[in-house]
C-alpha cells in the first residue's frame, strides 16, 4: 500500500513554467555606440568598426557575439534605397477600439499585407499602425477596410512625406 501511494505523489506532480529571460541590455557606451553603427550600416567590418570605436577588432567581435547572444541583435536586414521606398506610400494610422475588441481587431489587420507595424500605445489612441501601399488609391482603400473592422471606433491617418533619421531597417 506505501508504494501505491507514492506512485499517486509522484503521478500528480505539477510542473510550472519557467518564464523565458528578458532580453539584455546592452551595457555600456560602447555596447550603445556599436549598435548605432550597426543600424546604420550592417555591413561594415569589425575591422572599420573598431577604428570608428577606438577598440580592437577583437573587442568589437566579442560585443557582437554577446549582443547576439543575449538576443539585443537579433537579425541584420537589408535596407531600400529612397528610390525603392518612394515608389509607394507610408502612412501611420492611430486606432481607436472598443474596450475588449483589441485582440479581434489585431487577428484582422495581422492579415493586411500593407501593415508593417502595430503597436499599443497610451493616450487617446489605443494602437498606432505603420502601413505601406503601393499607391494614394490603394491607400484609400486599406483605410476603408480598416475602418469596417468591427471594433474599430475612430482611425486618424497621417502620411509620411519624408523620413529624416531612419533605425528600423
């Protein structure tokens, strides 16, 4: 009968989740000034890179390698150039729902090939969405589809005529 019981004990074992680690951030000045380099232009070498920081070409690699892997970098990317970028239209759109249609809402613009950005915000607003479109009419259009989203009370549209510092390659 002992055994019986200690069976049972182990059988209810519970486990619980163990939350995945934050993300790190970077730790210095350097770690910083690295990034910033990195984001204008991914593809310099460690070899420039470390001549811009004044540090070794080694120094630069090992921050590198820890910034990737406490996943602060997590992908280079390929930028457009203005001509590629102007050939269509950016515009961001703040998003007023109804209290309990968010989730709704996002399953809805997640399927718009023209969002390129949801985000939560504060304020009066309770998202801000960045959208891409090849033309004004097609613009049109997505900001139509959007607005018959059921949930969505209010969008406010601003077209983005020029981009002045640009980080998010």
């Amino acid at each position: 009968m002992p055994a019986a019981k200690a069976r049972s004990r182990t059988s209810l074992r519970v486990s619980t989740p163990v939350p995945a680690p934050a993300p790190a951030l970077p730790r210095d000045e350097l770690d910083r000034a690295l990034i910033t380099l990195l984001q204008a232009d991914a593809r310099r070498s460690a070899v420039d890179l470390a001549r811009q920081l004044g540090v070794a070409r080694t120094t630069v690699l090992a921050r590198m390698a820890r910034l990737q892997r406490d996943r602060v970098i997590v992908g280079y990317t390929a930028r457009l150039g203005p001509d590629v970028q102007d050939s269509g239209l950016e515009a961001y759109v703040g998003l007023v729902v109804q209290p309990r249609a968010g989730r709704q809402v996002e399953a809805r613009l997640s399927r718009l090939p023209e969002v390129r950005q949801l985000s939560t915000v504060s304020g009066e607003l309770d998202y801000l969405l960045l959208l891409r479109t090849a033309s004004a009419s097609r613009l049109d259009a997505v900001l139509d589809e959007i607005g018959g989203i059921e949930g969505v009370v209010r969008t406010t549209t601003s077209i983005v005529l020029a981009r002045r510092i640009d980080r998010m390659a």
